[in-house]
C-alpha cells in the first residue's frame, strides 16, 4: 500500500475535486484578528464566528492590550450579543494569548510575520499558555500566521490510522509529521488539507464507523479495507 508520501499529490487533487478551495479562516483579518478568531474558533459555531468577532470589536476588545487586560465576565458578555453562549472560564486562553503577544512580542503580531521568529520557538511560546493544547497552538500557527504546521485533530487521526499512514500508538508530533512532510512546507495546502480532513471526518470517517462506499478517500484505502484500532 502506498505511503502518504507517496499518494499526496492524488489525495490533495481528490479531495480539491470534491470539496473545492475552503476560503482561508482568517481571511480579510489583520494578524491579531487572526489570532483572536483562530482562538474562538475552537469553542464558537463557524457560522457564529464572524458575529461574535464583530461583537469583540464593537467592544473594543480586538487589541491586544485592551484584550489582555479584559475582564472575562465582560468578554461573555460581548459574546452573548452574538448569540454565543461561553462560560467567562474557558476564555482565559483568549486573554492569556493577548498577554503573550503584549510580554513577549511588544504586543504587535506583526511582528511575527518575521520569519525570523521561528516557527519552533513561537509553538513552544504557546504551548505554555495555560489552556493550549499542541492542536490549538499549530491551528495558531497555521491559520493566522501562516506557519506550515498540521494541526493534528481526532478526524485526521482517524484517517491517517485507518489508511494505514500511520502507526495507532503514533504521538501527536509523529502523526504531525505524516501531514507536514509531504506538504513541503507549504502552508496553504496544510490549511487546505486541515479544513477537508475534517469535512472526511465528519461526513464519512466517524469515530464509530468509517462509511467508505461514497468517501472521496475511498481510492487510498488498504486493500483488506479501513484498520480500525480500540482507540477511536
Ligand atoms: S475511505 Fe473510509 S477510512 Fe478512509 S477516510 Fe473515508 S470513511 Fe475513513
């Protein structure tokens, strides 16, 4: 069976045909916009996210020292208007990001356009925020910065696992670079692959049961079909 490395031209023109080009995250967003919708994105509907940064921006809380010093109980507050209901707890990311940008890069995330602020250092930065998780931090990385990292979720898991591209005891950074390396680099495939993976996940490839018969990756599969550890 062919590696990943080997298919990743197909499995990236195969899932291109039936998806189309997925509009960029932060498209139209200056960096801190970025960052800050990348971040809600975790927790907020998509169709939800673009109201709920309007809201955050008619309170004047896109900026990063505004943002870093806010009260969470204000932010839920900003959100509601929205119609997003989070607790003030599980925004402590959110202001914990914008306290990093403003102690550890003078508070501009134009600043981190510099590519000589590697991409390594950045992910160890955000990996030490209380609240970010490895895929939180590449969704970062890759999504409002540009940085050709994968951020690995439980769909792609599944995928790469079942296809047999990667080891089921694999660690979060060895599936990473089952993704990444085969991309070259390139950060607008990574984010392209990201946004289809997790369409595969949820139309075909769920965590109970893989529904291969119409699944565009259904071509790549083993030919004794799907490996399927205890694990999913
Ligand atoms: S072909 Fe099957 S195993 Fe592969 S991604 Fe689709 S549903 Fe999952």
């Amino acid at each position: 069976m062919p590696t990943l490395d080997e298919s990743f031209l197909e499995v990236v023109a195969t899932l291109a045909g039936r998806y189309g080009r997925p509009a960029p995250v932060a498209e139209g967003l200056d960096l801190f916009e970025a960052l800050v919708a990348v971040a809600l994105a975790r927790s907020v509907p998509p169709k939800k996210l673009a109201a709920a940064l309007d809201c955050l921006r008619e309170a004047g809380l896109v900026e990063s020292r505004t943002l870093a010093e806010a009260d969470p109980a204000d932010l839920s507050e900003a959100l509601r208007a929205a119609k997003v209901s989070l607790p003030a707890r599980s925004l402590g990311p959110l202001r914990r990001l914008a306290r990093w940008l403003v102690e550890r890069h003078k508070g501009s995330a134009e600043a981190l356009r510099d590519e000589d602020v590697a991409t390594d250092r950045l992910r160890e930065e955000l990996l030490a925020l209380n609240g970010v998780g490895p895929a939180t931090a590449d969704a970062l990385l890759l999504f409002a910065l540009r940085r050709p990292v994968y951020p690995v979720d439980r769909a792609s898991y599944r995928i790469l696992v079942r296809h047999d591209w990667l080891d089921p005891t694999a660690t979060y950074d060895e599936a990473r670079a089952v993704i990444e390396r085969p991309a070259a680099g390139d950060p607008d495939v990574l984010a392209r692959l990201s946004v289809w993976l997790e369409r595969v996940g949820r139309d075909y490839c769920r965590a109970g049961v893989a529904r291969c018969e119409h699944c565009p990756l259904q071509p790549f599969l083993p030919e004794d079909g799907p490996r399927e550890p205890e694990t999913f």
